[in-house]
C-alpha cells in the first residue's frame, strides 16, 4: 500500500491502540486529513510519502489521553487554596472566589490550564463549568484547539442560590448556546449540561434540564453520590439516594455522565446499569477530598462504562492522568486486597478508550484507521522510567506529564517535540498569576 498523501508518519515506538487492539512492538502510526491511515507493524506500511516524520525514539505512541471530568478555568484558579479541607467546607470556600470571577480572570486560567493539558498528553476533557462563563475557554480553545465537551453549568439552591437566576435563563435559551458552539471547530467542540449536584439543583431544574438535553440531542455531565455529606442530606431532604431520586423524576439515562459516584448502593448501581448511565471516576480528588472511592469492581461487574478522570486542579492539584491512572491501580488493589485487580492495560483503557465512551465522545481514544488522529508520543528514555521491562506499566506506575514529547489532535501537531507552537507560555503563566492573585486579594480582603 503507497500513502504518498499522508501527513504525518510516527515511526519508532511502542504502540498502543487500545480498544482490546493488541500492542505492536515496532509500530508505525500515519495521519491523513486528520485522520489515523494506518496502523501497523514496522514495514507493513509505507511511510515513504510522509510530508513529516516524527521518530518516537523507542517511547511509546498511543492515543490522547481524555479527562472524562474537570473543571478547567475555574479550578486552575483556586488550585492551593484550601488544603486539607472536606468537600462541603472547601466548596464554601472556593465559593468565596468563584462569586468575582470576570471573563479576563477565566479566559487567561483557561488559557494556562490548556497549556498543562496539551502537555500532559490530553487531547479531550469532559468541561464542567462551575465558572458560569463558558466563553472564556471558548476563546482559549481557538489558540490551543484541543478537544472539548463544554458543560454549561448552574444550580439554584445553597451557596450556589445567587447564580440561580442566571441558571435558569441559560437552560431556557440554551439553543442559544447550541446553535453557537455545538458541533463547532470542524466538530472538536460539543456543548452540554451541566446541572452541579443533587444538593444544589432543585426539582423542576433538573426536570428542564433532561427536557432541554431531549430538546437539543446534548449530553448531560453531574455530580453525583459524592461523599457521606451528599448522603446524609439526600436521607434526610428526600428520605432516598442521590441516585434513586434522581430516577424518580425520570432524569437518569444513557446521555448522563455521573462523576464520582463514591456512595452507590446495589439498588443504585442496578439503576444506573439499567438507564445507561456512564461514571466519571476521580480517585485522587475522591481520596483527597475524605469523598470514598468507587467501588469500581461492583460498577462494573454491573455493567456500567466507567472513564478516568481529574476532578480539577483545585481538587487534585494537576492535570497529570498518568498520576491518576498510578494512584487508580494502588488504591483499587490495597481496597480489594488483590494485587491482580485492575492490572495495567485496564487502567490504560479507563484514561482512553473508557473515558472516551464515558463522556460520549467513543469515536476517540483509540488508534485505528478511519479515526480522529488524536495521538501522543511518550519518552521513555529517563532516569524515572528506565529500563523498560513492559512499556505498559511504565506508562502507568512510572511515566509523568512531562515525559510527553508529542501531542496531536486531529492531525495537528499542538506540543511538537515538548514546544507548543505559536503560544508564549512565559506572557500567559505571567497574566494568569497576575489576574488569580488580584481575584484572591479583592475576593478575601
């Protein structure tokens, strides 16, 4: 087979193209139109007509990896400023911020926080807009084009109560949003919504927001059964679960992705097997946070499609999946006792293919012909990886951020060779620290 069209060749590595694929030892990845146009062992496809090159130097080519939930913008501003604190406590404070932000403020955190993304090896992340300002990363997004789901954020009740005005105009003008951004940047941008949780969205608000979603064909992305706190008010409000009211006004079904999902009983995983609801799972922030961890055995012995998450920087402090799948393995084993539960290529799976079919986006996370060519390349030549005895758990138990050499999206190279064309990393870091520390000041004085 002769590709004298195909853009890009990644020739030299370790690759991985998940979705139960076996691994290729010597392989070779082309992209063509932003396309994958072959995948293969080394010979068995003709990289002579290549526009470009990128030698993978032994490391590893797999697909992007996607954060099925985070909060970007609004997280990378409150990152370190409230440590030790349980989730109900630390939302109140963050609160005390999030009230000031301005759209400059939120457009220069986003901004940085896709810089940590396109360096981590994301190519797509599940946005939960606890912002309320959805159009500073918009704007981000068309300096560094990653792929993105956008959730619209709002709730009407709590600490939240103040935005609650603002939630219902945006659900009843969410066409609005649609017609905008949906499917826009050649299809790279999905909107959704993005109701906040249980205890701080009431009743009719989360009865619009399944009508909307059915209205628009637009997914839904909430949290959901996180934490003993969640619960108690759940019990005590409602007399039943997060999960089970939430089935009571015929909300729950296969566009939801639930993130969390720390404090499921039978009756409740058996609901979400059956509505077709997917879990975003945050172990880090869930640990960090007192929240629980999922019981991801029981999910997914009942059937339930489960993705890798960050939460957000503020909660887990980076962006790093490679963190987050490391951290994954070491508490789901010590939680079961059984050093076999969630071995390597599963936990591989959980940061792609898994997290791809959970936030609905399943054309991605995975390399084959005929898919969106969303591909990086990982080092595997340092001092904390070597040798590598099996390139999968280096990646999962040993592999950084930083180790990321080549991030691609859509066939566009966006961190080449560890540099991100085109953007002034120093002049953005500058004016994001600028803008967070004049919000702390006018927001805690």
């Amino acid at each position: 087979m002769t590709l004298d069209h195909v853009d890009i060749a990644i020739i030299n590595g370790y690759v991985l193209p998940m979705n139960n694929k076996a691994p290729i030892s010597h392989g070779v990845v082309t992209i063509r139109n932003g396309m994958i146009a072959g995948v293969g062992e080394a010979g068995s496809v003709d990289v002579s007509g290549a526009k470009r090159v990128i030698d993978a130097k032994g490391g590893a080519i797999m697909p992007g990896l996607i954060n099925s939930h985070t909060h970007n913008a609004s997280n990378m501003l409150l990152r370190s400023l409230d440590e030790d604190a349980e989730l109900w406590s630390w939302l109140e404070s963050m609160w005390k911020l999030k009230r000031n932000f301005d759209p400059e403020t939120l457009y220069w955190a986003s901004l940085c926080g896709l810089i940590e993304m396109v360096r981590s090896g994301i190519t797509c992340f599940n946005e939960h807009f606890d912002a309320y300002a959805v159009e500073p990363e918009a704007e981000a997004l068309k300096v560094i084009p990653l792929r993105a789901t956008l959730g619209y954020g709002f709730a009407d009740r709590g600490i939240y109560e103040p935005i609650s005005q603002w939630s219902w105009n945006a659900l009843e003008h969410f066409e609005e949003k649609v017609a905008r951004h949906h499917l826009s940047a050649e299809g790279r941008i999905h909107v959704a919504l993005s109701p906040h949780a249980p205890y701080s969205v009431g009743e009719e608000m989360w009865k619009l927001t399944r009508t909307v979603a059915d209205d628009h064909s637009v997914s839904i992305h909430t949290h959901l059964a996180e934490g003993m706190n969640e619960v108690r008010y759940m019990e005590q409000t409602y007399g039943t679960t997060s999960v089970q009211w939430l089935e009571s006004l015929g909300f729950l079904g296969p566009d939801v992705t639930a993130a969390h999902c720390t404090r499921l009983n039978d009756v409740d995983r058996s609901i979400m097997a059956e509505r077709g609801v997917k879990i975003a799972h945050c172990p880090v922030s869930n640990a960090k946070l007192v929240s629980g961890t999922l019981d991801l055995g029981a999910v997914v012995d009942a059937g339930i499609t489960v993705g890798l998450a960050t939460d957000g920087p503020a909660s887990h402090n980076t962006m790093d999946m490679f963190q987050e799948m490391k951290f994954a393995g070491l508490i789901h084993k010590d939680r079961t006792q059984d050093p076999l539960f969630l071995p390597t290529r599963q936990l591989l799976n959980l940061a792609t293919t898994g997290s791809a079919a959970a936030m609905h986006r399943p054309d991605l996370g995975q390399l084959a012909t005929g898919h969106p060519a969303d591909v990086i390349v990982v080092d595997f030549d340092t001092a904390h990886t070597l040798p590598v005895y099996d390139p999968e758990s280096t990646l999962v138990y040993s592999s950084r951020a930083d180790d990321v050499r080549f991030t691609i999206v859509g066939g566009n190279v966006l961190l080449d060779d560890k540099q991100i064309p085109g953007v002034d990393e120093g002049e953005v870091r500058r004016r994001f620290a600028e803008s967070a520390h004049a919000l702390r000041a006018r927001s805690l004085a």
